[in-house]
C-alpha cells in the first residue's frame, strides 16, 4: 500500500493586497504623526502659558509691592483725617520731612534717578527750611513708539534723564513703547534706633552747647554698622513716628554723626520722640525704578523678548548699596495710569504729563513749608491714591503652531475708550505698539495682567 502524499501549497499576498496595506499603514501611521504632533504642540502651548501665568503674577505682585510703599516714612504715614480741599481732591495729609540742608545740589544728588532739578518749570532752589517736594516722591514716564512724556527718562535721550537704556529693538535697549516709573520710600528696616541714655544700650542723641545735634552710633542687632554711614553720604534723616528732618551731617564713617554740615538752622530736638531712628537718607530713602529692558530669549534664533528691571539706588553695585535686578522675563508692555479721589468720592486718572504739569491751582494748599515763590510744580505726584498698572507677557519662544485665535490678545491700554476690548492681532492697526515695532516675533502667546494698586502715603 503506497502512503499518500500530501501536497501543502503556500501561498503569498497579492500585490494589489500589499499595496492596499501598505496605504493602510501609511494612513494609521499620518493619524498617530498627527496625533502625536497635535498633543506635542498642545502640550508646549499649555506649558508655556502656564510659565506665563507664573512669571505675570509674580510680575505683577513685585511691583505692586514698590508703588504702594510710595512716599512711605517711617511710621507717620498720616498727618490726620482725610479732607476736601478748595480743588475738589480728598487728601489725607501725609507729614513731609522738614529739609533743613542749605546747599541746593545736596538733596538731589543724594538721590538716586532724580529728573527734577531746581529750577523753571520746577521750583528755584530754596532759601529757607521746606517740606520734601512731592516731585521726589514719584515720578512716571508714558513712552510711545518714538519718544516719552514729560521726558524722556534716559540720559541718552535727555539732559534731566539718568543711566537707564535708551528705547531700542537691541539687547540691553529698553524696550520701544514701554513706559518708566520711579518711586521712592524710606526702608523702615534700616537705620539705628534712638534709645534714652538711661537705657545703657543702644544709640543716643545729645543736644551740643551750640544747638546742633551729635548721635552716637551703638549698633543694636540687626543695624547697620557704624562704617556703612559712609563719608560720601551727606545727609542724614532724623524720624519718629510723628514727623521727619533731614539734615547735612559730619562724621561720616564714625560713632558720632554731627549737625554740623551745610544747614539753613539746625534740626530740632523734640521732647518725648516715639521710637526715633537716625537713618543715611542715601541708603536709605530708597530709590526704586522700573523699565523693561530687551533681552535675548534664549532660542538660538537670535530673537529677543523683554524683562522686567527693578533697579535700586542707581542700579550701581556697591554705591549707595544700589542693584539692578531682572524681576521676569517675556514682559513687553507695561503701563500706567495715576489716580486721585475727589470729594465727591469719584476717582479720575490722569497720565504722567498730566500729573507733572500740575500746580497749587489743582492740589489746593497744604500744611506744610512751603518753597518760596514756588507754584507746587508736579503737586500731584503726592496726590496720587491709585495706580493701575497693566502689562503684557509673551511666551518668550515662538510657537509656530499657534493659531490665529491663540495669537491675539486684549490690551486695556491700547483702547482708551475701555468700550471694544476684544482679542485682536498682535499687529493690529489699533495698538499703540506692536510686536513687530519692539523687534519682538509675532508667533507667540501673549496674555495682559492688570492690577490697582492704593498707595497708603498719599499728599501734595
């Protein structure tokens, strides 16, 4: 019996079937690329905001901080009930130091980021003791594509200006369209504390034969050492927590400060002082501005996007303990608006030339020293209750993927009106600024941040 052979045949695919599977493949394959380049895309565009949303509240909270400390002494932020003065502004009247120093150039060059000199349309220097101008409380900058109101704050650009960049589309320029402020307040951490010599600790204050004053430096912890009031610091400010001098010293980097510098009379030694401290106003009364500077995003393109800057005291490390710090990057707007309350309990907002070009006919008077034949220039800057600031943060690094409705975005400071505050084009007809003027791309996530900010110490 002969065994059957089994024949198996075997056989292949068609290549009509292969050619529908491989167009098959071909297109499960597309969907997953797409898939997975959609989720990539998505997943940089939420990562980006969400460092976005970080870097504009934080943004936003520094500098909130600055401005409502503006004009700030030590304790005596108020000199009373509020009250409507013949102008209609409702004040609360803030005690200004008495500026006992003689020499006109000394108080502004003891400053930091000074752009009111003495002088038309500002005051002429003075002859006599006089309360701390409001001008050196505050003063703001609007900045448009080609030039900034009242001036131009660079020294570059203006004579009155000071060492911050000029506007530019370059790294270290300050950003085109970005406008500039400048606040001032005294640190009440700082400074030596002025104990009763019975306390056997502490410093002290002595009334000399001639009237003049002499502090003996004992640093507590946590003060300053004797050395840091440094010889090149000329004034020195006397405060408790009912009102203020400023006065030319001697005696700089030693244990005894003296009165015995450049003044119109000596400051006066009052009776019963609530916790008083001697302080080096130069150190001090510290000088804080803000701008946006340009600096490169870090992409390897060669494109550039804005930071912030917080600059104390000059900027100048190692003068006057002056720093210049990038507070967050990605910011490219940044605006103001000043505002005053008025009796009637309305509040109108006014722009920085607006509030510099202010005189004791819109301020009404004050209690307070006067400087003779002065019209209260710039009157409005110790005025200011409110300060709405608004700015704009990018993503830093383009997104080309983006799409047309994730790239606009809302500016309340493009719209005066406040009445049409839709998401529009970054480069729209309607901005006062565009990225593209600033040197910045277009392809970016871009998200405004507004806050208002009420200034405790506030008086013309």
């Amino acid at each position: 019996m002969t065994a059957a052979s089994h024949v198996f045949r075997q056989r292949g695919f068609s290549l009509i079937e292969l050619m529908i599977a491989m167009v098959l493949g071909t297109l499960i394959s597309a969907g997953i690329v797409a898939v997975f380049v959609s989720t990539s895309h998505s997943y940089q565009a939420q990562a980006q905001l969400a460092r976005l949303q970080e870097d504009g509240r934080f943004a936003i909270t520094q500098i909130k901080d600055d401005l409502a400390m503006s004009g700030a002494q030590y304790c005596n932020n108020t000199g009373g009930g509020a009250h409507s003065t013949a102008s209609g502004l409702y004040l609360d009247g803030l005690r200004q130091p008495t500026v006992y120093a003689s020499d006109p150039g000394v108080l502004m060059n003891a400053l930091s980021d000074v752009t009111t000199r003495w002088g038309a349309p500002y005051p002429s220097a003075p002859t006599e003791p006089y309360s701390l101008p409001s001008f050196l409380t505050m003063r703001g900058y609007d900045c448009t594509t080609k030039s900034c109101t009242p001036i131009d704050p660079s020294s570059k650009q203006s004579a009155e200006g000071f060492s911050i960049p000029a506007m530019g589309t370059k790294t270290d320029n300050r950003v085109i369209g970005a406008s500039v402020i400048t606040v001032r307040y005294l640190n009440p951490s700082a400074g030596w504390t002025i104990m009763p010599e019975s306390a056997g600790r502490g410093s002290t204050q002595i009334t000399n034969a001639d009237g003049s004053l002499a502090f003996r430096l004992a640093p507590m912890s946590g003060e300053p050492a004797v050395k840091d009031f440094q010889s090149g610091d000329p004034l020195a400010m006397l405060a408790d927590c009912s009102s203020a001098q400023i006065f030319a010293v001697s005696g700089q980097t030693s244990s005894q400060i003296l009165s015995t510098g450049s003044n119109f009379a000596q400051p006066t030694a009052f009776e019963n002082m609530v916790a008083p401290k001697l302080f080096d106003l130069s150190r001090d009364f510290r000088t804080v501005t803000y701008y946006l500077k340009v600096v490169d995003s870090g992409d390897g393109q060669g494109h550039t996007t804005g930071a912030l800057v917080r600059r104390i005291n000059g900027g100048s490390t190692g003068v006057r303990d002056g720093r210049a710090e990038e507070i967050a990057r990605g910011v490219e707007r940044l605006d103001f608006k000043y505002g005053v309350q008025f009796a009637d309990g309305s509040v109108r907002y006014y722009t920085a030339a607006q509030v510099d070009a202010s005189t004791r006919a819109d301020c009404g008077s004050v209690a307070r020293l006067p400087i003779h034949g002065s019209d209260d220039r710039g009157c409005l800057w110790g005025a200011i209750s409110l300060i709405e600031i608004d700015m704009l943060l990018d993503g830093q690094q383009p997104l080309y993927s983006l799409t047309q409705d994730e790239l606009t975005y809302t500016y309340a400071s493009d719209d005066a009106s406040h009445s049409a505050l839709i998401p529009k084009p970054a480069n729209d007809a309607s901005r006062k600024v565009t990225p593209l003027q600033q040197g910045f791309p277009l392809a970016m996530l871009r998200r405004e941040f507004s806050a208002v900010v009420a200034l405790r110490n506030f008086n013309p």
